[in-house]
C-alpha cells in the first residue's frame, strides 16, 4: 500500500509535521514514504534529505528539535571529527560514506551548521568562533537581518569522498580464522 506523504505525517508530532511540511512545500512528494520517514534524494544541494517522526531534543544554541536531516557528499579528515562532534552533536561525519550531515528543524539551519562544520574542516573557524557565530546567526534570523549561513550551502559538494579505509587483514589471515573456528567447532562436539 503506497501511502503520500501528507497521510504519513498526519499523525506525527506538531513539531515534526511542521519541519516536514516545510520540506514538501520546498520540494514536492518525496522519494520514500514510510509512516515515520519522508525521504528526498538530490534536492537542491542536498544529496538527501531526510525528515522523520522522531525528534531529538537539542538545546544549542537555544531548545529546539531536530528532525530534518540534510546530507551532501562531504570528506571529512579523520583528525577532524573532534572538531565537529564538539561544534555540534547533530553535525555528522560518516568516513566510509564519505558524506556529511546536519539534523535541525529546518534546511535553513541545516546550512548553517554544514557551513560551519566546512569553516571547521577547513581551518576558517576554530570550534569556539563557529558555536558563537551559529547563535550569532540564529539571532540574526529571528530580528530578520541578513543570514549568509543559512541561505544555502556557501561550498561546492565532492561527489569523490567515501573512504572505504585500509585493508589489514590478508585472504591468509581470514582463511586460518575460518579453519581455527571449524577446529574449535569439531573439538566442542
């Protein structure tokens, strides 16, 4: 049974409606429909974008919650996931994936915090200056002054960024495992 979008969310939490519906206005029925998850892949500048029944609470830089996760192909160095953990908790690194996500309330503040994270990775911003300019911003929207953060992404997305890592083990190593574990399965009989 196919379901639209609009039948989904009509049960889900106010919030979490809300956020939703915003997604749909900007970009129309979604990919996916589950009753907990809208999904929109290659929307605008988002590789995806993902809005769910669950919302997660947040308290930076004031209480809000996310449930609209926006994700573009992104690599991020391995000595800088730290960096952006400690910048924000809904800012996500996934190295093999080679993508990077923001989960807020809005796509708008998604950018914000993907900005941020690339003015992080890149040197521009050290993790304090990057928390003081998000609240900044986040301000700034509410007095209705200009947002250069929050209107779009302000660097271009690399397709060439999963990082599948490095092979350890040889075809030899796995092999004499699977032969010590038949051992050991013969022997426990």
């Amino acid at each position: 049974m196919h379901i639209t979008a609009q039948e989904a969310i009509e049960i889900w939490p106010e919030g979490s409606r809300e956020a939703a519906e915003l997604v749909i206005e900007a970009y129309g029925e979604p990919d996916e429909v589950t009753p907990t998850t809208l999904t929109w892949r290659e929307a605008g500048s988002w590789k995806r974008i993902v809005a769910t029944a669950t919302a997660f609470e947040h308290r930076f830089p004031a209480p809000h919650e996310d449930s609209v996760e926006s994700v573009i192909d992104y690599a991020v160095p391995v000595e800088r996931f730290a960096d952006l953990a400690a910048f924000d908790g809904s800012v996500v690194a996934e190295r093999t994936a080679g993508e990077l996500s923001a989960r807020c309330h809005d796509e708008q503040a998604n950018a914000l915090a993907l900005n941020l994270a690339h003015d992080i990775v890149t040197g521009a911003k050290d993790v304090a200056a990057a928390r003081d300019y998000y609240a900044k911003e986040f301000l700034d929207a509410r007095r209705g002054n200009p947002t250069p953060y929050m209107d779009g992404l302000r660097f271009a997305s690399d397709t060439a960024t999963p990082d599948p890592d490095e092979r350890v083990l040889t075809n030899d190593d796995l092999e004499r495992a699977v032969a010590e574990g038949h051992r050991r399965e013969r022997t426990a009989s």
